[in-house]
C-alpha cells in the first residue's frame, strides 16, 4: 500500500470515543504523513488505515481475545505436561 501511494496521506481511522486516548497516546509520536480521524459508525476496537484508494481493517478487540486465548492455551499446554 504505502509504495503505490507514497505521496498520500496515511489516515488511521477508529470511533469517535476512542479518538482523543488515541490523539493523547501518539501526539508525540504520530506526524506526517499519518492523519488519526474519527468515524462515527465505527464500534471501539475498530480502527481501519487508509493510503489512498486502498482500506485494511484492524479489529483490536478481536486480535486482543485471539492473543488472550492463545496465551491461556499456551499455559493450559505447559501445566497439562509439567
């Protein structure tokens, strides 16, 4: 995405209730070419990045509860043969 559309703005898109943590978080981290917007259809946890035409959602409630359950599995493993 970013070598087709170098020259574009790079929007990182979440709902609106989430806008300001985020804004807080990554004012000293976030510049040009990222622009943090809020849409308001989105659901917390939502974030999508846009360059250009191009558009990938990030479901961070959903990667978060995948990287919880594979963690829990990972223990569950380890006690079941230690």
């Amino acid at each position: 995405m970013v070598r087709e559309n170098s020259d574009q703005a790079i929007e990182i898109i979440v709902s609106p209730s989430e806008i300001e943590a985020l804004q807080s978080l990554l004012q000293d981290q976030i510049s040009d070419p990222f622009v943090l917007l809020a849409q308001p259809d989105l659901n917390e946890g939502q974030v999508y990045i846009r360059l250009g035409s191009h558009e990938r959602e990030i479901n961070l409630k959903e990667m978060v509860q995948r990287i919880r359950s594979s963690t829990h599995n990972i223990f569950e493993q380890e006690q079941a043969n230690g």
